[in-house]
C-alpha cells in the first residue's frame, strides 16, 4: 500500500513534502514594538508595524491588523479587524478556527481552548518570545505582556475607564493604562491570552515591570 501510494505520488507529479505542506503564517506577535510605549501612533501606526513586520519576512502580499481595540464613540473592537481565519503561527500550528474558537464564545469553546500558547504564539521569524517560564530559566526579561485593550470576548471597554492609553496615543508615564493578555497564558489568577491586567501606565517605563515591552498580536484578514 505504502509503495502504491508512493508510485501514484511520483505518477501524478506530486511529492510527500507537498501534500504535507505547511500552512501560511496568517498569526504572529511582533518581534519589537515601537519604542514608544503604548503611543502605537493609533490603529494605523500599529497596522502599519504589522504590515511592515510581515514584508520583512515575506508575508506583505496579505492585509495585517493588529489586535486592538480602542474605546469611546466610534469605538472599535479588536475581534471585528482580524478577518474570519482560521489562523496558523509561524510554526504552521493553528492558533484558532475562527473567531468563536478564537474567543471561546461557547461553553463548549472555552473548555476546548484555541491554539495560543508559548509554544504556537511565536513572532513574524518563528521566534519564541521570553515569558514567565523563560524568565525563571534565565533567558531574560518576561515580555509575556501584550497589548489589547480588550475584554476577554475581543470587544471594546465601555466602563469609562483607559483600557487602550488614549486609543494607543499615550505614553505618559503612569498615567492611562492598557489592558495586556498572556501570549504563555500563565498568571496568577487570571491567564487570558488577550485580557488578564492593566499596565501601570503608558510609557515604555511602565510596561516593563509587569512583563511587557509594547508587542501586539497580528493577523492576516486575506
């Protein structure tokens, strides 16, 4: 069987590592964010670090959107920017089916869980990134922090507060704050990947304490 397989393979042209082939990353974390603390220049400064991010490596044929939501009267949340999936990492492993799987919008879902985690969660070059595990073990700073400004279901704050430090505007330092979640899903008591803590306030200063360094999620919507 294996044999015949193998001969109708090389009949038809095609070969093992092709019917195998690994799906197009469409998911990544940002390798660096933009040194200025949560000031991402808004939406369109942060879309663009993810476009530019993804054309480095070879993916800028498709359309990036960061993660984010932004608050206040033409409020956006960030679930309804990231098109419908499914999405893969750059490892080829699947992050989410869709935004339901994604968000787990079901009982059922949430249970299940999606595919973020410190192993799939890896940036636009496939790189691992440093959380709670990787500080313990020495390999630096946790930048386990990443920045959201969400609920856990993906949409906007509507309590009145700062959760997005000015619609990603800000970088005063301790003033604002932006709602981070866990790209390794470890915490303390809450383990979200996009809605587990506030930041202590805006600036890059601020970020670091809590294990941040200003890095956001990134999806393809084409």
């Amino acid at each position: 069987m294996v044999l015949s397989a193998a001969i109708g393979a090389l009949a038809s042209g095609t070969s093992f590592s092709q019917q195998e082939e690994q799906p197009e990353m469409n998911f990544f974390i940002t390798s660096v964010g933009l040194g200025d603390g949560a000031n991402l220049g808004g939406l369109e400064g942060a879309d663009a670090h993810c476009q530019s991010l993804a054309e480095a490596v070879g993916r800028g044929d498709s359309t990036w959107r960061a993660y984010l939501s932004t608050q206040g009267p033409d409020a956006v949340n960030a679930r309804d920017r990231i098109g419908e999936g499914p999405w893969y990492g750059a490892g080829g492993q699947m992050i989410a089916r869709d935004l339901a799987h994604l968000h787990g919008d079901t009982l059922e879902l949430a249970r299940l869980g999606n595919g973020l985690n410190s192993f799939h969660a890896r940036t636009e070059k496939g790189d691992f990134l440093v959380g709670i595990t990787g500080r313990r073990l020495g390999q630096g700073p946790s930048v386990h922090d990443i920045l959201t400004g969400s609920q856990p279901d993906g949409r906007a704050y509507t309590d009145g507060e700062d959760h997005t430090c000015s619609n990603w505007t800000s970088n005063a330092d301790g003033e604002g704050s932006a709602q981070v979640g866990h790209f390794d899903r470890m915490g303390f008591d809450n383990t979200s990947w996009n809605s587990t803590h506030g930041t202590r306030g805006c600036s890059q200063e601020s970020l670091e304490p809590s294990g941040g360094a200003g890095l956001f999620y990134c999806f393809a919507i084409d």
